[in-house]
C-alpha cells in the first residue's frame, strides 16, 4: 500500500491531504484524475512492484481483487450510470479507529474536495461497495448523490456517486491539519 500512495502523491493529477494530531498520521483522503498514471508509473518501479505484490501473487482471492481494480481503472468494469461519471475520483479516504467520530473525516473530505476545486476540477465520482452502509450515509450527507452502478469484485455491485464541488465552499482552517507531502 505504502508503494501505491507514493505513486499517487507523486502524480500531478492526484491529490493527497493528511490529518495529523500530537505529531501522528491519523487519516489521509487521496483522490486522482487519472489512476492509468498512477499504474503506470509503479511499472517504472518493478522490483519494487513485485516485492509489494508478492503476497497478493500467493493469495488468489486478493489476487482477483487486485485484477478486478485494474481492470475498472482500464474501462473494463463499464458504469451504468445516468451521466458519464468524471475522470477524477475520491480514491480513499480513511481515519484510525481512535480519531473516528470527531470530524476528521468530514474535514479530509472538504480539503479533499478544496484541492479538487483549487485545480479546476468541478465534480468527482466515487464507487463504494453497495454493502457498505456507513459509506453511503457518509457520502450522502457530504453532498454526492448515487448516479450509478458497476459490477466490480466478483460481480458484487458497487454504487458510483457523484460530487458536484461548489465554488463558494471553502474548508475552514484547522490547526490539527497538515497538507500531504
């Protein structure tokens, strides 16, 4: 994992916040225009590539898992959607179990959805697990709408929501928050 979020922070296309407290990493939201690049640009890396996917190449379960994602990012996974999803995505967005419940989530989400508009990008879409009932909640109240689905792990059904970024939101400043580097 920690291979991949290098790749993602080091592509111009990609956004990456973090959120710190008492000096340690308690979340992190990445998102991207272009996860092809990313793939990519881990190729360039493949010692590196093939030490950090050697269990997954032992596990075949992960394996599909890890192929059906590829196969997504390369159009293989096609949405039906109401509207063309975005090429920009929310990849992840993840806090420790200790800082959860306390907002940091919500304000991963809004400098997530900041640096996107800071670039130009105006909406993104987001594919979550139709089993994942607290994400879906999440994402409601953050203000992305469902406008679609996919079959992704195994024929499970994924939702594709979409967040349309309004130019006069603003993130307020939060001391416990730094920008990723």
């Amino acid at each position: 994992m920690s291979l991949l979020y290098r790749a993602i922070d080091g592509n111009t296309t990609s956004v990456l916040v973090t959120a710190w407290e008492k000096g340690e990493m308690i979340g992190f939201a990445a998102g991207g225009g272009s996860m092809r690049r990313i793939y990519l640009r881990l190729l360039k890396r493949p010692l590196a590539l093939a030490k950090a996917l050697a269990p997954v190449l032992l596990s075949p379960r992960q394996l599909v898992r890890v192929v059906d994602v590829v196969r997504y990012t390369f159009g293989g996974s096609p949405v039906d959607a109401e509207v063309p999803p975005p090429p920009n995505e929310l990849l992840s967005i993840a806090v420790t179990p200790a800082a959860r419940g306390q907002g940091h989530a919500d304000s991963l989400y809004q400098r997530l959805c900041d640096e996107f508009s800071a670039r130009g990008v105006d909406c993104f879409r987001i594919v979550v697990g139709s089993d994942l009932a607290r994400a879906h909640r999440f994402y409601a109240r953050m203000g992305a709408r469902p406008i679609g689905k996919l079959k992704m792990h195994r024929g499970a059904a994924s939702v594709v929501y979409l967040h349309e970024i309004s130019p006069a939101v603003g993130a307020a400043e939060d001391e416990s928050l730094k920008p990723g580097t």
